[in-house]
C-alpha cells in the first residue's frame, strides 16, 4: 500500500503540472482565437462603412452633377444672351455712326429732325444695351463662381471614393485571412479544452484514489495500537499465572 501511496501521489502531482500547462495552452489558444476573431470583425465593419460612404458619398456626387450641369446650362445660356447683346450693341453703334453722319449731311430741317430723333433712339437703345450686358456679366461672374466651386466639391468627392475604393481589397484580404486563421485556431482551441478536461478528469480521479488511499492509511493506523493493547494484555495474564 506504501508504494502504491507514493506512485499516486507522484501521479497527482505530475497531473497538476499538466493541468497548468494545459491550461495556459488553453488561455492563450482563447486569446489568439479572440484577437483573429477581433480582427475579423473590424474589417467586416470597416467594409461595411466604407460601402456606406461610397454610396453616400455617390448619391452627393450625383447631386453635386446635377447642380453643376444646371449651372453650366445657365451660364452657357448667358454666355449666347450676352454674344448676341454684344452683337446688336455693335450694329446699334454701327448705325449711330451713319445717323451722326446723315445729321451732318441732311439736306433740309425736317431730315435733320427724324436722323436726331433715331439717333435719340439708338442712344437709348444702346444704354439699355450696356446696362443689360453689365449686368449679365455679374450673373455670369456668379455661376461661374458656382461652377468651379461645384467642380471642386465633386472634385473632391471622386477623390475620397477612388481612395475608399482602393482600401477595400486590403479589408477584404484581412477579413479572409482573419477568417482562415480563426477557422484554425477554433479547432486548436477546442483540441487544448478536451486536453485540459481530460487531464481535470484524470487528476479528479487520482486525488479520489489518493484520498481513498490516505482514508485508508488512517484507519490502518488507529487499528495497529489496539493490537499491540492486547497483546501486552494477555503476556500479562500469563506472567500473573
């Protein structure tokens, strides 16, 4: 039984060692599966972001476009409007010209009189003119402000999703590798759980056995004084004989 003593608890010892180890296995197989499994789910997050971005950020393109073609429509508009204004302004100091040199020429007073009153005319004609032009290019010097600050704003736009675009590919690849390797580690994990378990299983029965034996151990012990008792007791009779 003293042998037996000795090589189970010999056995209890070299499972706890093996317990531990198992353990800190097990810990740091949880701590690596949890690190991919992190991993994993902040490129699928991040993914999920940037695809809400692109969209967003396209639908503000699409915005920004449809602004920007209203502009430049309206300032292609006022660009033809003013053409044409500067033509008519040409002509009109064309025929001022001729009135002024028919004034100079008339023949008779009454001539004289209709070639002033359309020259009167032309002059009126050719303020409104300016005034119609100044005033065009002001509108125009305004969308065409809005014009280039709509072309940078879409600019820019473009730029972030060609660079959000571009980031995907690296998420997708960190996303399949942190996948790969927790597929991996999930069954490395489970592999040093039951390596723990059954070692606990196996130490739980060998410190039942170590208990039963030292149970055992005891209660011989308690018995052997009783033996010795009666032993002397009946040396004693016999020398009282």
């Amino acid at each position: 039984m003293i042998v037996s003593l000795a090589s189970i608890e010999k056995l209890v010892i070299q499972l706890r060692k093996k317990k531990q180890e198992a353990s800190k296995l097990r810990q740091k197989a949880e701590k690596q599966f949890k690190e991919v499994r992190s991993a994993e789910r902040r490129s699928s997050s991040g993914l999920t972001t940037i695809d809400k971005k692109i969209e967003s950020e396209r639908e503000d393109v699409s915005d920004v476009s449809t602004l920007l073609t209203q502009k430049t429509s309206q300032l292609e508009s006022i660009e033809r409007l003013m053409a044409a204004a500067q033509e008519k302004l040409i002509r009109e100091k064309e025929a001022i010209e001729q009135t002024q040199q028919e004034i100079e020429f008339a023949e008779n007073p009454e001539e004289k009189e209709n070639a002033e009153a359309r020259l009167n005319s032309l002059n009126n004609h050719v303020q409104e003119l300016e005034s119609e032009i100044k005033s065009r290019q002001k509108t125009a010097k305004k969308i065409s402000d809005d014009v280039l600050n709509y072309s940078d704003v879409k600019s820019k736009i473009d730029s972030k999703i060609q660079k959000q675009t571009k980031s995907k590919p690296t998420l997708r690849e960190t996303r399949t590798e942190s996948r790969k390797a927790a597929q991996k580690l999930e069954k490395e994990l489970e592999r040093r759980i039951k390596t723990e378990e059954s070692i606990k299983n196996a130490l739980e029965k060998a410190s039942s056995k170590l208990r039963e034996l030292l149970a055992k151990k005891r209660k011989s012990s308690k018995k052997k004084p009783a033996r010795k008792t009666a032993a002397k007791k009946k040396v004693l009779k016999k020398s009282k004989r």
